[in-house]
C-alpha cells in the first residue's frame, strides 16, 4: 500500500494552502511505523521545509517578505491505493531521510 503525506503552509494571516503527495512503501512499513519516523525527523514534530525536503512549496503568489516564513506544517499520512506521484520517484523511506537532512538546514 502506497502513502500520501498530508501537509500545509499557512501563511501570516492564518491563510493556509493544502498539498499532498502520494509516495510508494515498497518494503510495506506498517503505517504508525511511518508516522513514528517522519515525526522523530520533523522539527517539533511537526515542522519543516518542503523545498529541502524536496516537496512542493505551498507558498501563496503573494507573500510578505517580513511576515511569512519556509515552514511547512505535516498534517498525516495515510494509506492509499492512488499511485504514487512524487516528481522524483521517491519511495517512503527516501521521503524520511530527505526530512531528517531538512533538519540540519
């Protein structure tokens, strides 16, 4: 079974922009394993930057330099038959070391 990464930006004004990527598991981790893992790798387990961790950013066209930030906010995870359609083909587990190395940024 496939997982999608369930994650947001929300902005200075509390505006948020939904993204979803959908990633193969072909080891079948169970999934309180993968959601163990990607929260041992966020910041406060919920934080990161979805360009190094190279997943689409969710910014808004429109953004205050002064206010908004590079943070992402992960919402979950969930198992899915819809196929996977990370741009580079990533598997689940390469998804989390790309969240750990997110961490030293």
């Amino acid at each position: 079974m496939n997982i999608r990464i369930e994650y947001l930006y929300r902005d200075a004004g509390n505006y948020k922009n939904w993204g979803e990527v959908v990633f193969s598991n072909p080891t079948s981790i169970p999934i309180k394993r993968v959601e163990q893992l990607v929260g041992d790798a966020l910041f406060e387990r919920q934080y990161f930057i979805a360009h190094s961790a190279g997943l689409p950013d969710l910014h808004f066209t429109e953004c205050s330099i002064e206010l908004d930030h590079d943070w992402h906010e992960f919402h979950g995870l969930a198992e899915t038959e819809d196929p996977p359609n990370d741009s580079t083909g990533r598997g689940v587990e390469q998804l989390i070391e790309c969240l750990q190395v997110d961490q030293l940024i």
